[in-house]
C-alpha cells in the first residue's frame, strides 16, 4: 500500500485562506511554520501587524510576543 501522507499539505488551522490575503508568498510560508510552535491569538496579532502597519515578519514577531504571548 503506497503511503499518500507525504504527497497531502499539512492540515494548518491557523492560516485560512481569508487571512493569507494581503501577504506576500514569503510571509504566508514563514507563517505556516510558525504556526506550528504559536497559539491562534499569537499568528493572529502577527498577521494583523503586518498587513495594517506593514510591519516586517520579525518586527510582527516581537510584538505579537509582547502583546499576546506564544
């Protein structure tokens, strides 16, 4: 039996679809392993940083942190 897994995208309940617009394809892939090791609230607050301030990954990263927590 051929194993499928690896061939399926990763289930993310962190990044909608909704949500992915607006970003770059970069900051939508660094998000998506991010989200791995982040609460929802935390990628959340990052998205909004970077889409309404235009706020650089890092830069969202930081805040999200102090604002929010992991």
């Amino acid at each position: 039996m051929p194993n499928t897994t690896k061939s399926m995208p990763k289930y993310n309940p962190h990044l909608p679809e909704s949500k992915k617009k607006g970003l770059t394809p970069k900051q939508i892939e660094m998000l998506e392993r991010h989200a791995k090791k982040h609460s929802k609230k935390h990628i959340d607050k990052m998205i909004f940083v970077m889409k309404k301030e235009g706020k650089s990954f890092t830069a969202a990263h930081k805040i999200a942190m102090d604002k929010v927590g992991k």
